[in-house]
C-alpha cells in the first residue's frame, strides 16, 4: 500500500485513479454486447442456448433451462446443513430490518373537496442476476431477493450461468429458495440481460433487473435500461477505513483485506491522523500475506488500488472521506458516533472496532448491494424502495376545482397550451 500525504493534489490524483475501475471505462466490450442482446432480442431461445453453448461449455434446451424442485431437493443434500441453518439466521435479520423500509399508501382529504394521495405498488416482475464466475455468492442472493420479496413482488425470476455440467452451484439454489425465487433459469452472462429484458419463449420479460456480475453483465444492463428498470451498473468492492490512534492496527489491516481479496480491481484505503497507525497497519497487512488464501489477488488489489493516507486533522480526513465517497466506510476512531454526523457520502457506515465490514455482508440484516466508485454522493443502498413504484392520486370535486378554475386557465394560457385550459373551462361552460 502507497503511503501518500493528504493534500488537494494527492486527493485528486487519488480520485481519478480510482475512477479508472469505473465501469463506464469499459467501452471496448460495448459492441460485443450490443451483439449478443441484438441476437437475444431478435432469435430468442435459440441465441440463449447457443451462447451457453459457446460459453459456459453446456447445453441446455427449453426443457433443461428452468431448475427443478428436484435440483432444489439435490442441492438441500449437498449443502453443509451448518450452512443452510446459518443461512436461515440470516434471512431473519435482513428480513426484519427490509420490513421497516416498507412505505404504504396514503391518502389526505380537505374539507373543500379534494382528496390527494400516493399509492404504493410493488413491481410485478424482477430478474436477479447471480455470477456464477471466480467465486459464488449466496449471500448476495438473500440481498437481492429479500427486498423484492418484502415489497411483494409476485415473480422473482433469478438466472445465473450453469457449471460444465449443466448444474447451477447447490450453496446458490438453496439461498435462492430459502429467499423466495419463483423461477430459477440456468443461464448467465449478457445473454441472460438479454432474456430478461426482450424476453424469450423460455423466459418472460421482467420489470426490473438486479444483481452483480462481470464486465459484459454490467455493459448489457446498462445498455437495456429504458426497456427495463436497473439497480444500477456497480464497480468493484471497496473499502475506506477512517481511523485515529485508538484504532487497533491488527483489526483496520484485517478489515482493509477483506475487501481487496474480492478481486485485483478492489480498493482499500486507510484514512488516519495517525502515522503511527499507519506504520503498524502496514507491518500488520505483510504478516496477513504470509496466510491468507487470496494472497495474490491482495498484493495486485494493494498495488494498484490500496492508500494510506496521512492527514493533519480529523475534519481533512473527513473531507477525503466524503470526496471519495466509499461503497464500505468503517469509522474506527475516539468518539466514532460523533464522527459518522459528519459524514455525508458512504453506501453502509460501520461504528466501532467491533463492526467490521462482513459483518454487514452476511448477517447484520441491512443490504450489502451498494452505490461504487462514488456514487453513494447519489445513490443509496439496494432497498424495498428499489422494488415499488409510486403513483400520485389526485381527486377534486366540482366545488374544488371552481374554486381554482381560473389560477389553471391562466397559468395554462401563460405557457400558450389553450387547450389545457379549455379542459378545465369547459366543466363551466354553462355558468
């Protein structure tokens, strides 16, 4: 990790170099994509069966494409029954704490005669996306389905690419049942994008597509926002740890590599008043690399994305933490509450020494998808909000709306669109 002085300069060297992980700097695998959605939009199920031919190695036909209860049953016994109880444990804290994001309808009636509202309505069909890659997420299925599901969409359809063998991971099928998925198809990549946007004769079209995946997942679903709604186009994992000098050097060197170890483009960062700190969280990290299993992928991660940065005061660090504004923010520092008033820009915030960031990844209960390479200054982390949609009520009797007739026709005829006026003159045509 490169040890850089705080200074205007250094953060925005610091800021373009991170903002070269973004996935809007991946132009070169656009027409690659656009071709394979085009082929998906126009030929369907037979583009699908190919390109899972060509890339996952496998065929699989009409009748092979959608998982069986029978699959779901052979992967209950193949999963670790620890693991399938922990799985359990979890659904109830994401469950509970995605129940208290619900928003329900309302309604307001005056005296006049109006009444004005907002009825909430969940989206009928939602695609999740799950990689099927380098590693498996079951984790990252129950953060994907259980908003949805809260919400009360009716159809969760989730796709994710099938091994050699045709077979989807048994840890992935279990998570998405115990979720609540209505519709498991063993495809993955653009194509799946694809299917879920156009929809094929295999599978319908959804509403809205969620989920992580590689560079072509991320290009496709960007390209078919407009015909589908996305949860948004995320970058790699990050990590920014904002510590002082009562920071344990051991535990901020552990955090920062359980997010580099996710892949050679994830970002750790150490912001700190402490050079202290950041000597020892260094001399802590070499020893780690001695027996981590992803030693690798952490060494290139730290090389060309991994910062310790020094800064004067506490409000300079915080003015860093804000700019970069990090997908994961841990605040391990004297008066840590004090310190998260201030901060403006982060997707999760993890108080104190003993909230360390896979904590919020598998168990805590609040959603792990969340806003990358500084978009948490605008977005937020994935929500039962995410899985609704919002429709204005509006309602005005006749005495209502005699009573400000004349306000509309003016403002009406003030932008010259006379036959908005005419709308509301003609109510009192014979008066």
């Amino acid at each position: 990790m490169r040890t850089v002085a705080l200074t205007k300069e250094s953060t925005k060297d610091i800021l373009e170099n991170l903002l070269k992980r973004s996935p809007n700097n991946y132009g070169k695998f656009e027409s690659a994509v656009d071709e394979i959605l085009k082929n998906v939009k126009e030929k369907g199920d037979e583009a699908l069966f190919a390109y899972t031919k060509e890339f996952d190695k496998t065929e699989v036909t009409k009748e092979t494409i959608r998982v069986t209860e029978e699959e779901i049953k052979e992967a209950y016994e193949a999963v670790d029954p620890a693991l399938i109880e922990v799985i359990r444990k979890a659904l109830v804290n994401i469950r509970s704490y995605h129940e208290k994001q619900r928003q329900n309808s309302w309604f307001t009636t005056e005296a006049k005669g109006t009444m004005l509202g907002q009825k909430v309505t969940p989206l009928e069909r939602v695609g999740v996306y799950v990689p099927g890659g380098k590693a498996v997420y079951p984790s990252s299925v129950l953060m994907n389905i259980v908003p949805a599901k809260v919400a009360g969409v009716e159809k969760i359809v989730m796709v994710t690419p099938p091994n050699k063998d045709g077979e989807v991971t048994p840890a992935t099928l279990v998570a998405a049942n115990e979720a609540g998925a209505t519709h498991i198809y063993k495809v993955g990549g653009a194509q799946a994008i694809g299917a879920l946007a156009y929809g094929t004769e295999s599978i319908e079209k959804v509403d809205k597509i969620v989920g992580p995946g590689n560079i072509y997942v991320a290009l496709a679903k960007k390209a078919v926002y407009g015909h589908v709604s996305i949860d948004s186009i995320a970058g790699p994992s990050e990590i920014l740890v904002l510590a002082d000098d009562t920071a344990n050097p051991h535990f901020v060197a552990a955090d920062l590599l359980s997010q580099a170890e996710h892949d050679e483009l994830a970002s750790a960062i150490l912001v700190t008043t402490s050079k202290t700190l950041g000597e020892k969280v260094q001399e802590e990290i070499e020893g780690y690399l001695k027996k981590l299993s992803r030693a690798e992928i952490i060494e290139k991660s730290l090389e060309n994305f991994g910062y310790i940065l020094e800064a004067e005061t506490l409000d300079e660090a915080l003015e860093v933490v804000n700019a970069i504004a990090s997908e994961h923010l841990e605040i391990v520092t004297a008066n840590p509450f004090e310190v998260m008033t201030k901060v403006r820009n982060a997707g999760a915030i993890f108080i104190g020494e003993y909230s360390s960031e896979p904590l919020g990844d598998y168990f805590a209960g609040p959603n792990h998808v969340l806003p990358t390479n500084g978009t948490a200054k605008f977005f937020s982390p994935l929500n039962v909000d995410d899985f609704v949609k919002k429709s204005s009520i509006i309602y005005y009797s006749k005495d209502a709306l005699k009573a400000i007739r004349k306000d509309i026709e003016t403002f009406a005829q003030a932008e010259g669109l006379t036959a908005h006026a005419n709308s509301i003159a003609v109510r009192f045509e014979e008066e």
